[in-house]
C-alpha cells in the first residue's frame, strides 16, 4: 500500500513539475526609464481587472514623483461616452528595480485595508522610442498593449500580440479599443 502511495505521489508531483509554462513567470524588461515612460498611454487592447469592465476605451496618466514613485490616474470611458477615472501611486517591488511595480487606487477598499489592494503591474516590453508597451501581471490573468497613441499601425500591432504570446498571454482574451465613431457624444445638460 506504502509503494502505490509512493507512486501516486510521485506521479502526482511529476505532473506538477511538467505542467503548463504558466507556472514560469512572464520576463520583464531589465529597466524601465520612468522619466521616459511617464505621460500618456492609450490602452489599445485588454484583459481586463474588474472594474474595467464597462470601458469601451482607456488611458493611463502617469507621472514621476520626487520620491521615487510614479502618480496614476486611470480614466475609462464608456459607451455612452461617460468618463470615470481612479488615481493611485505606483512603487516598484524591489527598491532601485522599475520593471516590476505594485500599483494600488484610491478607493474605499483601499482605504479600509491598506496594502490588501496592490496590483502587480510588471513592464514586459518598452518599445526604445518609449512609443509602446506591454504590460501584464505575473499570473497571466491581466494584460495591457499600450501606445502613446489610439491607433497604431498593423505591423505594431503584430509586434505587440507576437510579445505577449511569447511570455505566454493568452491574446485571444483581449478586448480592443472601442472606435470613438462607436462612442455616444455626452448630451449637455
């Protein structure tokens, strides 16, 4: 009985130890140049977090604080052309890295348990130009192609898929950018 414990366990274990590449984590950049990645960024495709579940288009605003962080502000608009936006701060995980950051939102959940609610924001690509990016979370649940522009060409585009694919993203979950001919104009009161 002990040997076909053994053997099951050991089974058990073998298969674990070969199983999917997903237990690898994605390769980030060596350095982010946070001076050169703060701006605007325009999400052009997304496996999204919860609350941007309703964006129909998005962009990050992110700006280099004296202390080493990064400010954020997350802005989402949706089909009926409404703006919703989120401020927080971005801090790397290891001192002195920039590849790898924790970003956590002002929000009530936030404020009640304060470090429960960080996200991992890992930098996998930075074209050289700092023109595009893609960025996902270790566990692959997540993933962001961005541009400093709403619409790049279809080779980028390419490029892009072609780099998330190859740490393992599967890019057939992203959600693009909704068009603004797609995009309800607000109705002034």
């Amino acid at each position: 009985m002990r040997l076909w414990t053994g053997m099951l366990a050991g089974l058990l274990l073998a298969g674990c130890a070969n199983s999917s590449s997903e237990l690898i984590e994605p390769k980030t950049v060596d350095h982010v140049d946070l001076k050169r990645y703060q701006g605007t960024w325009y999400e052009l495709a997304r496996m999204p977090m919860f609350f941007q579940r309703n964006c129909a288009q998005s962009e990050a605003h992110y700006i280099l604080e004296d202390d080493g962080n990064v400010g954020v502000t997350n802005r989402c608009r949706t089909l009926e052309g409404k703006w919703e936006e989120v401020h927080g701060t971005a801090s790397p995980q290891v001192p002195e890295k920039t590849d790898k950051l924790w970003v956590e939102f002002d929000t009530w959940f936030s404020r009640l348990l304060p470090g429960v609610a960080k996200g991992g924001y890992w930098v996998l690509y930075v074209s050289d130009d700092y023109k595009t990016a893609v960025v996902g979370n270790p566990n692959r649940k997540y993933l962001w192609l961005l541009s400093r522009n709403t619409r790049v060409s279809d080779a980028t585009r390419e490029e892009l898929l072609a780099k998330a694919r190859q740490q393992g993203y599967d890019t057939s979950k992203l959600i693009w950018r909704v068009d603004d001919s797609k995009i309800a104009k607000p109705v002034d009161k």
